[in-house]
C-alpha cells in the first residue's frame, strides 16, 4: 500500500466503528475528525507516545483551528488502576470535557482502556476515537468493545463496553518500538489462526519465515491481515462472551503470568507461554496431538522468537494464586480453553469454556516451566 494512502475496514460491531489503516496519515486525522460534531477535543496520550508524536499530532490539530487540550498519563501497566482513571475522569471535567465533547486516545493498550473506561463513564458516556500506537493496540486491544483496568489482585478486573467512533491506525508509529514488542504482538496473530483458521496460520508461518525485515517491509498489509483475523471471530460474537470466547486462549494462564511479571514481560509474550501452558494441558488429557503441542512451540519460540517457557523467577504456587482472580471464573470455578487441533476447540456442555482443577492447573505450569520434556499426565478436566 502507497504511503499516505487509507484504507477502511468496518467492524461489524454492536455499534459500526471504521478503522482507518495507513502510514503516514498523520495529516489527514482532522478531516475524519471533522465529519462529527463537537465543542472541544481532549488528547489523553500515554507519556512515551506524547513524547514521541505527540508535538507532532497536536500540531496538526492547531495548525487545522481544532480547539483541544490534552493530559498526559503513565501509560505502564502498574498504572492502570482506579487511581489512575479517577484522575483522568476528574481532570477531564475540570478542563471542561462536556457532553459534546470527543475523547482522543494516543498511545498504546493502556491508554486506549484508561480512557476509554473515562469515556464509557463520564456524563454516563461520551464520544473517544482510538489513536493506537502499537502493534499490539492496533491489531488486537483496539478492535473490541472492551475497557478495562486492574484490580489489586488481577488483570482487567474492572471494565464496560463502550465503542470508538474510529480507529486511527498509522503503522509509521509501530516503526518506533522495538523488534520485540511487535514480535510479542504478532503472538496475538498466532492465537487467532490457532483457535481460528489454519489457512491464516499457515500464511502467517510462511511470514514469519521470511523474517521481520519482510514484515516491515510491508506493514501495512500485514497489519491489515491481523486485524482481519481477529475481526474474523469478533463479527460473529462482538461481546466475545460465547463463540468470541476463543480469543481467550492462552490467556488464563498468560493473565496471572503477565501480572506477577510486573512488567518485565509484555502481554503477548505472556500469552505466549499462557498458550504452550494450556497446549500441555490438552495434549496430556489426550485433545490435543503431539504434533500440534510440537507445532506451539516451534511457531511461537522457534519461528517468532517469543517466550514459552515460564520465568524461573515465579513460582508456581504464586502464578496459580493469580489464577484464581482470573476475569473468566464462573460458578464452575476456574477454567481455561483447550485446543484439539488449528481451528477446533475442545468443547464441554455446549461452552469452550472447561473446568481445571487446582491439580490440572499445577501441571499445565510445571509443563510450561520445562517445555516439550515433561511427560507426566493431570487428572482430568471437567
């Protein structure tokens, strides 16, 4: 795709939010802007973002007569609690937000959930647009309905739904983070092939062979293919509460990891390890074949350079701990999604969902600790 150039995907949500994908596009952000109404505009950026593009962002908006302000906020993961977004709601009102008024979200998945919980909450609602900086934020955390902030025992523990008016995804922003972190949100691009279409994850491998040199190289398109596999899934369930309950794989175990990780692990490299965890899980309770548990660990630690091992630095009894504050226990207790094969889930009366034990839970961590080694069997799920 020609820099400078749009292209618009719709989601197909409860609520219609285009997505706008291109590279360097920063110049044309008023115009989309411009086809709603408003009074003020409000910039919630993260700080490294703001730092980054942000005199170049609000310039554009000054340089068009947009009257805005803007907050900056800590945009790390510790900092997405309560304090925080109290914070945020009650600045946003003393500055003059108003119910006419349009939220703009720059940065990456944090800021996009602690502002889009203060748009889903002051004045009972208020208009916000989506400005993500990320790989991760533009391919995966942007594209659904959710907002959330940790609690003090786990992650995403306290949210809404409430939907951007758009998206604005300029990949010439992704240019500027590190090789890593873009590997750890491509992991969320595996998930969706694995729990989704085997044709995407074969075209994804084949990618991923050629390195990440050829990845940048076409960007856009690449982002554009990895948004459209999630979107694959969300069109069918935008609530992600039954059939779209398959994006959570990986991430009952992952979630409790990335949290006692404190930030040394990004979000995908915790899925990462939370996918191998669960991928042991089902192949020791015979859903899963050998190859496709062999398949987990040579796309994502082989193929992506990812994690998928856990930490030797966390304990087990800790990492299961967090486990039982998981956003996904129900009456049933905790539980988890188990993979048969690329495109098919495990499925227990008529929920994706299945009930693990605390013995269950237990092995599949020691199972993630070692790798491909450990053989032993878990008692079996319900």
């Amino acid at each position: 795709m020609k820099t400078g150039s749009i292209t618009t995907i719709t989601a197909k949500l409860d609520k219609a939010c285009p997505y706008h994908l291109g590279e360097n596009i920063a110049d044309s952000f008023a115009d989309y802007l411009n086809e709603h109404e408003y009074d003020r505009i409000a910039i919630v950026a993260g700080r490294k973002p703001f730092d980054l593009f942000g005199g170049e962002f609000t310039g554009a908006l000054s340089k068009r007569g947009i009257r805005h302000f803007r907050v900056v906020i800590e945009d790390t993961e510790a900092a997405k609690g309560w304090d925080n977004l109290a914070s945020l709601c009650e600045t946003l009102v003393e500055f003059g937000l108003t119910r006419d008024s349009i939220i703009v979200a720059l940065g990456g998945g944090v800021t996009g959930n602690i502002a889009g919980m203060a748009a889903g909450l002051i004045y009972r609602g208020v208009r916000y647009v989506e400005v993500p900086t990320t790989m991760m934020a533009q391919t995966d955390s942007v594209l659904s309905q959710k907002q959330a902030i940790n609690g003090r025992k786990g992650k995403n523990q306290f949210g809404l739904y409430h939907t951007p008016i758009f998206v604005w995804a300029d990949v010439a922003y992704v240019k500027t983070e590190p090789v890593r972190q873009t590997k750890a949100a491509i992991v969320e691009g595996v998930k969706n092939g694995l729990v989704n279409s085997p044709q995407w994850l074969e075209e994804l491998t084949a990618r991923l062979k050629e390195g990440m040199a050829s990845i940048y190289s076409g960007l856009t398109d690449f982002t554009r293919m990895l948004v459209e596999s999630k979107l694959a899934i969300l069109d069918r369930d935008p609530s992600e509460k039954k059939d779209a309950i398959i994006l959570e794989y990986g991430h009952t175990f992952g979630h409790a990891i990335e949290w006692l990780s404190r930030g040394s692990l990004y979000h995908g490299e915790a899925v990462s390890i939370g996918m191998c965890a669960e991928a042991q899980l089902s192949s020791a309770l015979g859903i899963m074949r050998d190859d496709v548990l062999a398949m987990h660990y040579y796309t994502l630690g082989e193929l992506l350079g990812t994690p998928v091992h856990i930490p030797q630095n966390l304990r087990t009894d800790d990492i299961y701990a967090a486990m039982l504050n998981d956003n996904k226990r129900n009456r049933a207790g905790l539980t988890c999604l188990l993979l048969k094969e690329p495109g098919s889930l495990y499925k227990t009366n008529g929920s994706y969902l299945a009930k693990i034990d605390e013995a269950d839970a237990i092995f599949a961590l020691e199972a993630a600790r070692a790798g491909l080694s450990l053989a032993a069997a878990p008692g079996q799920a319900n």
